[in-house]
C-alpha cells in the first residue's frame, strides 16, 4: 500500500511491437518469466498478421513458461483488421481461456462481453469512453500514451471501478497504416516487403531533412523517435491512482528496466536517480515525457527540485 492508502501499481509488459527472430523473441519472453518482476505479460502479433508465422509456434511454450513463474498473460489482438483472417484470428481469441488484451474495436466486440482488457491503441479520451467500454466487458484500460496527467487523473475519478495503465516506458505507438511505409524505404512493395522491418529491431529512424530526430518506422507502425520514460513521474501517476504502468520492450535489459520501475513504485529509490540507472541500460535511447506534461512528446521535463537540493 502507499502512504495514500491505495495499492501500489502492478507492472505490465506489452507486448512486442517489433519483427524479432524466433528464437530472440522465445528467449526473451523466457527470460522475463524467469527473472523479471513484473505482473502481467501480454502476449501477440499487434502490428502485422503477416509476421505472426515467426512465433505462432512458440507461442504455446511462452505462455506456459510465463504462466509457470506466476506471472498473469494476457493474449493480444491485430491493430489493424482488413481482412477476413484477421477478423477471424480476433474471434478464435476471443474463445480462449486466457485473458485476451483487444487493440481495435472488432475484437472488443467479438469478446461480447467477457471480461478482457484494453490496449493503448483504442481511442479511450475520457471517463465516459471508459465507462461505455466496462459495460461491455472492458476491466482494464491502458490509457493512450498521449494524454497529459489532468485528463489521466480525470479519467480515473470518472471511472473508478476500472483498472487504469499508462504506457510508461517505450517508444511510443502513434499511428498504423494499411500501407508499409517500412517497406517502401527499403524499395519493397507491402505484398513483397520481404519482412524487411526485421532489419530493425528497435524501429528505422525516421529524420528531418535538417538531420533532427523525428519518428521511427516499425513496419506499417508509426512511432516515437524517442521513449517515452516515466519514472521520475511515478510518484504522480501513483496520486491520480494509476493501477499499473506498462512497460514496452525495447531492445536493452527490460528484466532491469522492470526492476527499476519496481523500486521507485516501492519507494526504494529516488526517481532522479532511477532515471540515470534507465539511460545507463538504454544508453542509445533519447528519453521524452513531455506529453505527460502537456508539453510536445519528444521533450523531458525534470522535476523541480527543492532549493538546496
């Protein structure tokens, strides 16, 4: 419990966003059930049905794995729905016994009411979406990581029955195409993109014609030039009564990465000094909160230090 008498936040990782090989994804879940801390897993191929065949077979032993440490899995569900396949793919998991994570509409109408959570790619912009989305069977939101604490804090007074995440370390996802811009730099067509986005495990950086850091490609995915890190703003999220933080992989220690969010949630160390401890095992990251802030997403606002401090 904090001193504000609510139960601290549970951690979350999300699933992988990016094309890694077989067995450095297999090896990877392996190692967060071995030695991560953190509660919940979510499981499956959100940006691409077209790449699920590189772990579709795997998929089975990385839950049991999972599930045999004592971690909670959540299987994930498409982005993007456009054709029959994936449509039925989101109605085969909505049949599973497992907790399933919807990242469209589709599929959260496909559950038909069983309890499932809701990932940071469904538009959830206020309590009322929330509340909507609970009485049909939504029991957790991961919040979209673009609002700033008002309406985070907002959000979770209008709709205190939910349990809420926000997306608090990662590159951030902000848009998905039915086209494969990934592709087409690398001169691949979408139907023939030759799994090109392999290449680029952490995302293709996308610059400015002036040289300045701007997004980052991930197959028909969109995202952040930078990661998103939250946690010098715990201690915020923990005030406006955030019930997880979800952390994205990345291609750095996420098993440490998950252990430093635990030890600022615990009140074990200093937020200030948690954040030196992330640059040091992301060190090619350039981090951001500025969305948080209300500020542009790609900034980092520091919290203001006592004077003498």
């Amino acid at each position: 419990m904090t001193a504000l008498g609510r139960a601290a936040p549970t951690l979350t990782l999300g699933p992988v966003l990016f094309l890694w090989e077989p067995a450095t994804w297999r090896d990877f879940y392996y190692r967060i059930a071995d030695e991560a801390d953190v509660d919940t897993v979510v499981v499956g191929e959100v940006v691409c049905s077209k790449r699920s065949h590189f772990h579709d077979a795997l998929t089975g032993k990385v839950v049991d794995r999972l599930a045999a440490s004592g971690k909670q899995v959540r299987l994930a569900s498409l982005a993007l729905v456009t054709l029959e396949r994936e449509l039925q793919v989101s109605h085969r998991l909505a049949r599973q016994s497992l907790e399933v994570e919807v990242s469209e509409l589709s599929a959260h109408a496909a559950m038909a009411g069983k309890p499932h959570a809701v990932s940071p790619l469904v538009n959830v912009y206020n309590a009322a979406t929330a509340r909507v989305l609970a009485t049909r069977g939504a029991t957790s939101i991961c919040l979209p990581p673009e609002l700033p604490a008002s309406s985070i804090r907002a959000i979770v007074e209008g709709a205190p029955d939910i349990r809420f995440e926000v997306f608090s370390f990662g590159r951030v996802p902000l848009a998905i195409s039915a086209r494969c811009a990934h592709a087409r730099v690398k001169g691949n067509t979408k139907d023939n993109c030759k799994f090109i986005c392999g290449e680029d495990p952490d995302g293709l950086a996308v610059d400015t014609l002036d040289g300045q850091h701007f997004l980052a490609l991930n197959g028909v995915q969109t995202m952040s030039s930078t990661v998103q890190c939250l946690i010098t703003d715990v201690p915020e999220l923990m005030s406006a009564g955030v019930s997880s933080l979800r952390l994205s992989p990345q291609v750095c220690d996420m098993a440490r990465v998950a252990e430093t969010f635990r030890e600022v949630v615990g009140g074990r160390m200093d937020p200030n000094e948690s954040l030196l401890r992330l640059r040091d095992i992301h060190p090619g990251a350039e981090f951001s909160n500025g969305f948080l802030h209300g500020l542009p997403g790609h900034l980092l606002k520091m919290p203001e230090l006592p004077l003498g401090a």
